[in-house]
C-alpha cells in the first residue's frame, strides 16, 4: 500500500499540509509522473463473502459494507450464494474472491470447519481475512466483528423467562444444526435455563432455513400433547413461521415468542402482539467495521482480534424510543 493512498484515505490530516506534500511531490517527480501514477494510485479492492443473497440482515451488513468502502476510496466486491445451507456454494465464491485478486477478504461462514481448510488453501498470498457473524479459526483471520451470540441467547432466555415465569415447558427452535451462531445461542438459552429447574425445555426443532418446513414443525408442536408456554426462535426466518402459526391458530399472546433479529415481518409481529420480544443486532456496524479494519490490516495497522458489535432487547414497550428507532432503522433520517 503506497503512502499517497493512505494519506488520501485518511481524512484528518490538514488539508494545508496535504497541499505542501503534493507541491513537494509533483517538484520531485516531474519526469516520472506517469510511472508514479501507475504504481501508487492503484485502488484496492475488498471481498465480501456473506451467507446468502437475500434477507435483511445481509442487505444492511452490505450497505454498511458500501458506505465505508466509499468512505475509504476502496473497491467492494459483493459474493452470497443463493441460500445459507449452501456450503459448498460459498467455497466456490471464496476461491472466485482469490482468483479475482482481492487485497483483503471478508467472510461470513455457513460453515466454520469447511471453511476454514478452504481459507488455508486458497491464500497463499497471507492476505488479510476478517471474519464477521460467525468465527472460525485460523491464524490468518486477523479479526472477529460482530454478535456475542452466547450473549444474545442469554438475552433471549431471560427475556423468555420472565415472560413465562418461573415455571412452564418452552420449546427452541433454528434454522440449522451445527452453524456457529445456533450452537452459541442453544449454550446461552442452556445457561440461563440451569437457574430455572422449574422451567422443561420440552421440544427443539430445526427446520433447514425452509419456511415451510417451520411451519409444519411449529403447528406440529401447538397441536401435540405438550402445553408449551413460550418459544425461543434462534433466528427470524424461523421467528416469522412460528408467529403466523401462533396467529392463525389464535394463540396470539398465549404462547410467548422471543426472537433474535429484526426485519419488517418480525417488527409487525411484535406490534401486533404475537412476539414479545427480539433482541437485535447491528448488521451496518458489522458491515462497516468489517471494511475498515480490512483496510488497516491492508496498511499494516494493528486491528482489534475481537469486536463485539452489541445486542439489545426490544419489545413493545421500548420500540418507539428515538434511540431504538434509530437501531431497528439505520437509514431512516
């Protein structure tokens, strides 16, 4: 990474002394401009590999992602497989990222253990990887952004508990087995759910990311025997299913939902009664942070190994707050 380029970057130095620099540069160099420009006014480029094409969550992380990219004179190079079960579709687009000749890659992995001996393989160069939503560990991943997903189940489990008491039979349910983010917030609803002996974590079903799916699923667990008291949803794809379940079989507020995560769908819900609560994340400021600290790394600037992004719970109460609008809608002025 060349000096001009930096300094371009960075914004805080003096507009006084960036013109001096540029007099003394241009005197300097008179003779060779055309081969200075070649070599010191070439853009990098970042990779952003995240989990799947659509949803909400990925489209903020990604605007966060643009607007630092623009921030920063950096080129984004935007890959997502189809779906988020597709593992070996996101291989394919790291290894595309590499071969397009990325200065630094930030990835989301559907799958930490395949991916992981696909990084190690692919980067021969040691370029800088930045790993955001789900972590995975090889020493070429020079930083972690995102969710303390531990943390966020936690949140979620207690809101659950005092919404059902000190006593009921909940059930939890996901999207898949296995993934980083389920397996840490199955730990904090565990967790929390050691301190309430009273409260039978009686059903935990998973639904492949397959809407319908969660929905045979969840109208298979209302009308079994088991009286369920409350519902933990792992993530919003799941979260949706299960309150238009609830809706249509007039269990609306009955059945206590708890979620994690914050899109249209699960905010109407929330308005309307049938989830009492989610906790959301904060996709621009992983989408963001994560180019900046791609760029540091790019310029050799120590980076933080760990950036805990935040959480919050969100109900009906607290909502309309100015602070949380601002949270639940970054873009909104």
């Amino acid at each position: 990474m060349d000096t001009i380029h930096r300094t371009k970057r960075r914004r805080r130095i003096s507009i006084s002394v960036f013109g001096v620099l540029l007099v003394l540069i241009a005197q300097l160099s008179a003779c060779t401009a055309t081969d200075e420009e070649n070599r010191h006014d070439r853009i990098e480029t970042i990779a952003l590999i995240v989990k799947m094409k659509h949803g909400d969550f990925w489209r903020t992380v990604k605007m966060g992602a643009e607007s630092a990219a623009k921030e920063l004179d950096v080129n984004l190079n935007f890959y997502a497989p189809d779906y988020e079960e597709d593992v070996e579709g996101q291989i394919r687009l790291i290894n595309q990222a590499f071969l397009d000749g990325a200065d630094a890659v930030v990835i989301a992995a559907n799958d930490a253990t395949s991916l992981t001996e696909v990084v190690k393989g692919a980067n021969r160069t040691r370029i800088p990887l930045i790993s955001i939503d789900s972590e995975f560990s090889t020493d070429q991943v020079k930083s972690f952004i995102g969710t303390d997903n531990l943390d966020a189940g936690k949140k979620a489990a207690d809101k659950l508990m005092q919404l059902v008491g000190n006593h009921g039979k909940i059930a939890m349910m996901g999207s898949i087995t296995g993934a980083d983010n389920t397996e840490q917030r199955e730990l904090g609803l565990r967790q929390v759910l050691s301190h309430y002996p009273q409260v039978q974590l009686v059903a935990e079903a998973y639904s492949r990311a397959d809407p319908k799916l969660a929905a045979e699923l969840v109208r298979k667990l209302l009308t079994g025997n088991e009286k369920i008291d409350g519902i933990l949803a792992l993530n919003a794809t799941v979260a949706i299913a299960i309150a238009e379940e609830i809706n249509k079989l007039g269990l609306t507020g009955k059945i206590k939902l708890v979620t994690i995560d914050s899109p249209p769908e699960v905010l109407d819900f929330l308005q309307d009664g049938v989830i009492q609560a989610t906790i959301i994340q904060k996709p621009f400021s992983i989408g963001y942070l994560s180019i900046k600290h791609a760029v540091e790394a790019i310029d050799g600037i120590p980076v933080p190994g760990r950036v805990d992004t935040g959480t919050k719970v969100i109900d009906l109460e607290n909502m309309f707050w100015s602070e949380n609008q601002k949270l639940l809608f970054p873009f909104v002025k």
